[in-house]
C-alpha cells in the first residue's frame, strides 16, 4: 500500500475514532504538501468541515494529535495552515521502504492478476509503408500492453491488417501498368517501399486521366468514375472477390513483399504481436450476426433488403450494417471480429489504439456489441489518439509526403550519433558498441516524444528537440541512468558497494542520521513509481510514466549536485546515497523498458 493510501486509511480511522462517523478512505482528499510549507502529504480539510460541523483549526488539530498517535511509524509531526493538515513522514517510514525495495530487479511492477486484456494495435494498409502516424500507434499499442502486464494482466497483443480492398487493388494495377517486371529484389527497393511507390505512381496516372477527360469536355465528378484506370481497379476488386487466379496470385505476390518489410520496421522498433488478423480471412465475419440481430429486434430491413441499426435513442444516427446486394461494410467486419477475438482469447478488455478520427466508428461499435448482448462488448475500449503533425503540416500518403517510419528511424539515429559526438564522451567506446549507443538514444528519443504526450492530444513532431540531452526527453533520462550507473562501478570498484548481477548483494540495516530536505525527495518520488504505473494503467496513457521517470531523473540530479556520494559526510551516508542510487536507477530502467526504451549503462 503506497503511503498515500495509508494516510488516507488512517485519516478515515481518525475520524471515526473522534466523531464516530465513517468515511471511506477513498473520500479523504490527499495532496503532496506545497513546497513552501513544512511537511510531505496534506490533508484537505474543508469537504470535512460541514459533515464535522467543525472548524478547519480545530478539525486539523484534533485529527494531527491522533494520527500522530495513532500512527508513531508512519508520522513524525504536523501543522495545519488555512484549512490543510500537512503531515510529515517519520525518516524510518522512508528508510524501511528503500531497504525492502532497493535490490529488487522488478521496483514498480504488480504480481500476476487474473485479468486478461487484448490490445490492438499499428493495423497497416499492404499499399503503402509505415509512416510517422504508425509510428506513434505502435508505440502506444506496445506501451500500453506492456504497462498492462507490468500491472499483473496478461496480455495479448493483436493486430489486424488492412490487406484487402480498393486502395490495394490500385498498387496492383498501377504495378501491371508500370513496373515492367520491376521486384523489390531486383531494384533493391524494401518491399513495403515498393509497393507504396506503385500507390503514388497511381494517383499520379489517375490525377492525368482525370485532367485529359475534363480537358475534352467531360464533367470532373464523372471523369473521376470514367478515368480508365480507376474502372481497371474496380474490375481487379470484382475479379479478387470472385477468386481470379492471377488476379490472386499478384494479390499474394505484393502483399508477401509488403510483409516483408513490414517485419523488418517492426523488429527495427521493437515491435510485437501475439496474433495477426488479415481483413481477406475476417470481411466474411458478422453476417451471422446480423441475422441474430435482426430476429432480436436489435436490425431492421428497410424495402430495399438493406440492414439498419437505429441509434437515435443513443444520441448517434441509423447506421447501415448490411447492404442491400447482401455485402457487409465495415461495422460488420469489426463485429464479427471482435466475437472470434473474445472466443479465442476470453479477455475481460479489449482495446483499439486507433486514430481520433475513428471515434465515431468505434461508438457505435461497442453500442451495437452491447445490444447484441456479446460477451465482448462492455470491455470494448476506443484508446484515441490524435494525429501526429510535422513543423510543415499534414502528411498525404497518396501525395507521397509522408514521414516514412524507416527513414524517420535513420535519421534519428543519425542525429543521435552527431550529438554523441558533439560532446565527445565517447572516445573509448568500440565501433559496435558506438553503433549500439546510437541506435539505444534515437530510438528512445523518437519513442520518449511520441509518449510523453497526452495520447488524446495531437502533437507536432520535432527531430531535432525530441534528442536534446537536457530537456523533457529520452536522452536526458538515459544518460541519467547512465550517469547513475557510473557511480556505482566506481563505489563497486572502491570495495564499496558489493555487487553480484548488477545487485547488492544483501541489505544494509544503517542507524542513520536524518534524511536531508533531497533525500527525502528523492525517496518520496521513487515511493511513487508503482502508482504512477497503476494510473498509466488505468487511464491508458503512457504520457504519465514518461513524466515520471522525466521528474525523478530532475530530482536525482538536483539530489546529486547537492550532495556528494563518494565524498559523504560518514559512511551511513554514503551507503544511504548507494542505495539511493541503485533504486534510482531501476525506477528509471523499469519505466523506460515499459515504454519500449533501452537505458544505457554508460554514454
């Protein structure tokens, strides 16, 4: 139980003892005391004063006595200020908690639970290589799950790929059309780059037809429906759904180069799924849900044959889930989808990491689950993000002006590499150790920026910031980790720090002086990983963890200029500042490992 929880438990002990009243532990209101005051949490007084028909003086004076003797352990003193309780933290409280977490590998994390969650993520179009947008779903879909499990779920990861559809169908045109036998083997192009260049060579090809049709008179609307190349692609779309044999066999062909590249971004980032759905084996799903539904009353069939769900009463619109040629759209697709994903995994959450823009889609999704009363449905989670901008703008795909995600990579491990160098540290590194160093510190600064916002909130992208070694980033709390790490082999190497697989090996009972004003902080910010992880949980943003770790790599440094380690007052002292230190460092590696960053131990 974290100490907020226990003061909390203890202040609604307090009041039951005094005025016999109950209140729930989770009604006490606790805040971290304000710097100019003196203290570490403080009690807000004033939801109590008019249930207590007590002042906020005496109220405060009459729950700190008790507390203090209620709980001599927990608390060292108190004073009230204006209608607050600010309490103190008795040094052991804090001493006991760092000799009990100090050399634990695993600080933060929660034993196994029995929840299981499912966690959706990066779902590609085969016509087109990952790009920045991409880049940001995956690290969230990835962070989350990873938060999730390090919360005691057991999680699995999903991810459902676009491989079907109009917008492939123009690739493969566009490739018979212009390729002349080109493969992504003999122009030595990756294969999702490939194909992504066939996309853009498409609508370079559509835009002109369009222009020579209305050029000759016609109409825009209906040049854009008679452009020759664009009735081909719809012909392809009839022939794969009828199951043409080369039509099949180029669908395969593409696609198989795609994945190829897909593979390799995905193990370049750090990427994984524990299952992967292709939309040409799950556009079936759901028209046999859509019979269910309507004998329940839950669809209903216009004059046409087509299938209708009214939300009106729900505060959305009518909703088409079956066309009336007897085709599925979309809905019925993730319907059908999201029952076999419940029957193959029986997971109590299942979460979507989709764009902001798809919030409507997936509204209606969980409603239209829920009135077919699907085990699945109440666990649906929309985890909407907004989109990723660069300093220029928008990105257009079609356009070929996206980030590519491979490049992006490059170039920040190529920044990383000149900024290394700029401060020159590096002189005794080996080539594959440099190479290693590089790759650890631009990746973990592109992921740190792409979480360390809010998921909900759109971003602007900046290469450039997002590796700054002193500013909200991940190279700042790497090299923390690496400075950190620094210490301790130099204390190793002294004799003073016995260490057996980067561990002590036993725990200290120190008869310490008192903690000064850092230390304290320090070990009030670290006693505060395993809820920060909690609430990243719950709340589906990995933006919480990259503060925290950002705020504690801040606190140790201002710890660290303050007071010496190797040079402490007495030999206590430094051993506290040891153990500091090593639990430092495995806050931070442990919150940068659940956003998907490696931590150097030197750079």
């Amino acid at each position: 139980m974290s100490v907020v929880d226990q003061i909390k438990t203890a202040a609604s002990a307090a009041i039951k003892a005094l005025y016999q009243i109950d209140i729930h532990p989770h009604e006490v209101l606790v805040n971290a005391t304000k710097p100019e005051f003196e203290g570490d949490y403080t009690v807000v007084l004033f939801a109590l004063v008019k249930q207590l028909k007590k002042s906020p003086d005496a109220l405060g004076e009459e729950m700190g006595k008790t507390l203090l003797e209620a709980n001599p352990g927990l608390f060292s003193g108190y004073n009230i200020i204006k209608g607050f309780l600010n309490l103190s933290v008795a040094d052991n409280y804090w001493l006991n908690f760092l000799d009990t977490s100090f050399a634990d590998t695993t600080f933060g994390f929660s034993k196994p639970n029995a929840e299981k969650v499912m966690v959706e993520y990066s779902s590609p179009n085969t016509n087109k290589p990952l790009h920045l947008g991409h880049l940001r779903n995956n690290f969230l879909g990835w962070s989350i799950a990873e938060i999730l499990k390090a919360t005691g779920n057991e999680v699995a990861k999903t991810c459902i790929v676009n491989d079907r559809g109009v917008h492939i169908c123009k690739s493969m045109i566009a490739w018979q059309r212009f390729a002349n036998g080109a493969t992504p083997a003999n122009t030595g192009i990756k294969g999702d780059h490939f194909v992504g260049d066939y996309y853009v060579k498409f609508n370079d090809a559509y835009k002109k037809e369009i222009q020579e049709l209305v050029a000759s008179g016609m109409s825009e609307d209906l040049a854009e429906k008679e452009a020759p190349i664009m009735k081909a692609t719809q012909q392809m779309l009839i022939d794969w759904e009828a199951g043409k044999p080369e039509v099949m066999e180029l669908w395969r062909t593409m696609n198989g180069w795609v994945y190829e590249g897909f593979n390799s971004t995905y193990q370049r980032i750090g990427s994984d799924f524990d299952k992967t759905y292709y939309e040409s084996n799950t556009y079936l799903l759901g028209k046999d849900l859509v019979e269910t539904g309507l004998q329940k009353g839950v669809f209903y069939q216009k004059d046409d044959g087509s299938v209708w769900i009214d939300l009106t009463a729900d505060g959305l619109d009518e909703k088409l889930v079956r066309r009336k040629d007897g085709t599925s759209v979309y809905i019925t697709q993730d319907i059908g989808l999201a029952e076999q994903k419940q029957k193959e995994f029986n997971a109590s959450q299942s979460i979507y990491v989709v764009g902001d823009e798809q919030n409507y889609h997936f509204k209606v999704l969980k409603l239209i689950c829920q009135k077919l009363q699907l085990p699945s449905a109440d666990g649906i989670y929309h985890l909407s993000y907004g989109m990723v901008e660069l300093p220029s703008g928008k990105m257009k795909s079609r356009e070929g002006t996206v980030v590519d995600a491979d490049d992006l990579v490059e170039e920040m491990v190529n920044i990383a590499r000149l900024k290394t160098e700029e401060l020159g540290k590096v002189k005794d590194f080996t080539p594959e150790e440099l190479t290693e160093l590089y790759d650890t510190i631009g990746l973990g600064a592109l992921k740190f920026f792409l979480l360390r916002v809010d998921p909900k909130k759109k971003m602007i992208f900046n290469p450039e910031e997002s590796i700054d070694f002193h500013g909200f980033t991940g190279p700042f709390v790497q090299y923390t980790h690496a400075r950190i790490r620094s210490i301790l082999r130099k204390a190793a190497g002294n004799g003073e720090w016995s260490m057996i697989n980067d561990k002590p090996d036993s725990l200290f009972t120190i008869d310490h002086s008192p903690l000064l004003p850092l230390e304290k902080a320090l070990l009030i910010t670290l006693e505060q990983f395993p809820v920060v992880l909690q609430e990243a949980a719950s709340e589906h943003d990995p933006s919480k963890v990259a503060i925290y770790v950002f705020n504690l790599a801040k606190t140790f440094n201002s710890f660290y200029s303050e007071h010496s380690i190797a040079n402490a007052e007495t030999e206590e002292k430094k051993l506290l500042r040891l153990q500091l230190s090593q639990l430092t460092a495995q806050a931070l590696k442990n919150g940068m490992s659940v956003l998907g960053i490696r931590v150097p131990e030197r750079m």
